[in-house]
C-alpha cells in the first residue's frame, strides 16, 4: 500500500471485529486531530490481525511486507540511501530535526518524499512491522529469516518470530503484546 494503516482505518477495523485498541488510544479512541496519522502501540499479533481482515473485507491478498520487499520500495533498484535520494533532507519526513513532537499525517511529506515507487513515510514518522525474522546484513533469503508456519486461520502465514525494522535502523524486537511506537504497511500481490 502506498501509506501505513492511519488510525481511522484501524478503527473500522475494531470496530468490525471487537479486537483490543491499541497503546495510547484513551478509553479506547485515538485523539480526534490524528484521525489520518499512522496508527502506534500495536504489536505484531495486531498488525497479522488486521491484515486477515482488511484481506476479507478487501478481497486483496494483503499481508505484511518482508524486509527485502520494504526495503527494495524503500531504497529501489539503485540503493538510495533515503527513499527520495542520496542527500539528507530533513523536510521530507518526520523526524527529530523538524521537531514534531509525534506522529504526523501520513501524506505530510508526499510526494516529495515518496520514494521511486511513490511509497510515503518510507523514513521517519513511525518503525514498521515486517514479516521476516531479523538477520544480518548482507541479505540471505536462504538462511532462515523468510521461513514462515502456517497459523490457524488458512490461507494466512505467520513468521515463526516476529521482527520490527525501520529504513536505515534496523533492530531485533519481540513480537510482544503492547510494543510500542510501531504500525504497519500492507503489501497486496
């Protein structure tokens, strides 16, 4: 999907399947101006959840992304080192040096900062949750990181260890309920 699942479309999702609200959302709401920001506190249970029913309702064979795939809509085919070059821009994306203070709506810095693809908020705003296990570099698609179990639900796959990576910082994490500071982006193919 171009943009991460923004808090408005992870409600309708709650609100259709009854499943836990996320970190952060008081009494159950997210905050009523952050209604197109990127949807935090969700752990990788939450985001495979929310893949399975957007996949229902949508029709589309939505799942999360692997890290080879977010990374090649991230860097593309040339290895930029940001998604919309080689050069630091600090006005393309939420970051510290903009001083934000949050999240901030997920077109903010498209489409300039969209990376080749025209994928947005591929740098900054929030870390995403891929499905691959976390390995490292250089990549191996062999070496275990892509082995995926089949989960109870058919036609659905769930990595045997849940990892999180963001463009440029990559760190191993659990996919523990109540992680924090983390979304997701769906992949349909």
């Amino acid at each position: 999907m171009r943009y991460p699942v923004t808090n408005s479309q992870y409600q309708l999702f709650l609100a259709a399947t009854g499943h836990r609200p996320p970190l952060f959302w008081k009494d159950g709401q997210y905050p009523a101006a952050a209604a197109d920001h990127p949807v935090v506190g969700v752990s990788f249970h939450d985001a495979v959840a929310f893949c399975r029913w957007a996949r229902e309702i949508m029709g589309l064979p939505l799942r999360l992304p692997t890290e080879v795939e977010w990374e090649k809509a991230a860097r593309g085919t040339d290895g930029r080192l940001y998604p919309w070059g080689d050069a630091w821009n600090p006005a393309l994306c939420n970051n510290r040096e903009g001083k934000a203070k949050g999240t901030t709506p997920v077109t903010q810095f498209s489409p300039a900062g969209d990376s080749v693809y025209g994928v947005a908020d591929l740098a900054g705003n929030v870390q995403e949750w891929c499905s691959s296990l976390f390995g490292p570099y250089p990549y191996d698609p062999a070496d275990g990181r892509e082995v995926l179990v089949y989960d109870m639900a058919p036609g659905s796959l769930l990595p045997q260890h849940a990892r999180k990576r963001r463009h440029r910082q990559r760190r191993a994490s659990g996919g523990q309920p109540g992680q924090a500071d983390l979304t997701r982006r769906l992949l349909a193919g």
